[in-house]
C-alpha cells in the first residue's frame, strides 16, 4: 500500500487519497494519442508500463479485462458492449482512464466477480471512464462509467466512480463534458457531484433508451476537486422547482418541450429513492 505522503498535494483531503492508497491507475489510448493527454492529472502520474496500446496484440487480456468489468457493471441492465463497440467508440477516437490492482494482490471473490482467468497476469481494471472528443474543440461525450466497488464492499473503496471519472476528465483535458444516462440510473448520483448538471435533453427517442437525460457541465480545475470532495471547493445548488419520478414519460417530455422551446434547467441536487424509482429534481437556470 502506498503511503499518503506519495499523494499529490491537491488530492490530499479528498475521496481521491483513500482510493490512491489502494489502486493503480492506468489509461489506454493508442501511442499516437500519448500527445492528447496529461498522463500526470493533478500531479498523479499514470506509470508508463500501464499507458496502455490497445492496438498491440500482448494487450489483448487486458482489454479483455476491461470488457468483463463493462459485463458486470453494464450487462445486468442489457447495455454490455461488444468488443467492436469498444474499439470503434472507444479505443480508436477517445480514450480510458481508470484503476486497479495487480492480480497477485486482488481476492478470491474479486477474481470470480471480474472472472479472472488463472493464466492472467498483470493490472486487474477495477473501474473505468471513457470518453470520447466531440467536434468542438475542448468538448469531450461521456461514453461509459465503470466500477466494481458495489460488488465488492468489503474493499471499501467508496467513491471510486467519482474519482475515476474527474481524474479521467483532467487527463483527458476536458474543458467542457456532455453524458447521457437514464433518469432511473443510479449513477445520478455519481454525476451531480460535479456540481448543477446542465440538461440538453430531457426525453430522447435519438436513444434506445428514450427515457435518457443529456446533461453537460464545464469541467475546470475546481469542478473536478469539488466532486472529489476537496474541502476549498464547493458548488452553488439552487433549489428544485419540481422534481421528475423515473418512468413518468408524460413529466419527460413535458420538460422536453420546454427546453426546445428554449427554456434552460439543470439538475441541481441528487435525486431521492422512492421504492424502484428515483425522484430527480429539476430547477429552472
């Protein structure tokens, strides 16, 4: 286990400290997108052995990996990704920022959870965030989040969606972030730590998913220690003005027409449980 000293002083005193402590992190991107990216965000250098090619063929079981832990996290709820999704969307125009930890150090139950073959060797992708660049310069799409931590409490490693995913956006040297996710995901949670989130669509049949919000918000040095948790930095939340229960279709594309009638709202604050549903609140910007 590394020690806090090794840190860097800015994820000091955030959910980031624990997580480091722990993981590894790691980033795929092919050699030639090396220039793109800062393999050193906010002073935690990725080790160039884990700067991973996934064009080479000796990084095949480690992309392997990477889609085992998208079947956990993303096949329970029918959305897994073929491995030329992965390739096409993800490899090739974007980029992967994530952790892990070696195999001789994971658990028996981390080994059955992720399936780890017994010949596998090497870095063991524990969460990932990939994003993909858009045609404005300095805008990046959110294209998959991500973690273990939920089947694996015993780990602890709270926040590590969190963490994975600004540290992802400061590599990536993301100025502006646009996702898409579903009003009954519970990875709301996850995304409004970065503070009030931008909605850009509220009901969108251009998805399989027709009940997915688009959100977006600007990703600068203070967003991204703020969802981290750092103690000097914090957002501004206004209070809802009314709040949509996942499933309501009729509540989805009432605020739809609204917005392409050019009103503006975010996504102030984190949605509330109710039974299988979420409550998600919504105020006027």
């Amino acid at each position: 286990m590394a020690h806090s000293k090794h840190i860097p002083a800015e994820l000091r005193n955030t959910a980031a400290e624990r997580i480091l402590e722990e993981l590894t992190p790691f980033v795929v991107v092919p050699a030639m997108g090396h220039t793109k990216l800062d393999f050193s965000p906010f002073g935690l250098n990725v080790p160039t052995r884990y700067r991973i090619d996934p064009l080479r063929i000796d990084n095949a079981p480690f992309c392997h990996q990477l889609q085992q832990l998208d079947g956990r996290t993303f096949g329970p709820e029918g959305m897994p990704m073929d491995r030329w999704v992965f390739f096409d969307c993800c490899y090739m125009p974007g980029a992967i920022f994530g952790f892990g930890r070696h195999v001789d150090r994971i658990s028996d139950h981390a080994r059955e959870v992720l399936g780890v073959p017994e010949s596998y060797e090497g870095l063991v992708p524990y969460s990932m965030y990939i994003a993909i660049p858009m045609a404005t310069s300095g805008s990046w799409m959110g294209h998959n989040l991500a973690s273990i931590s939920p089947l694996l409490p015993e780990e602890n490693l709270k926040s590590l969606g969190t963490v994975t995913k600004a540290l992802g956006l400061k590599c990536f040297g993301t100025q502006v972030f646009f996702g898409a996710t579903q009003w009954a995901s519970k990875a709301l949670w996850v995304h409004q730590k970065f503070g009030p989130l931008d909605i850009h669509t509220a009901y969108t049949p251009a998805h399989s998913e027709v009940q997915t919000l688009t959100y977006g918000f600007h990703a600068s040095d203070a967003e991204l220690l703020g969802a981290m948790g750092h103690p000097n930095f914090g957002f501004k939340r206004p209070e809802p003005d009314l709040w949509i229960r996942s499933g309501d279709v009729t509540a989805m594309m009432e605020l739809q027409d609204r917005i392409e009638a050019g009103e503006r709202f975010v996504m102030p604050t984190a949605p509330k449980a109710e039974g299988e549903h979420l409550l998600v609140p919504i105020a006027g910007a």
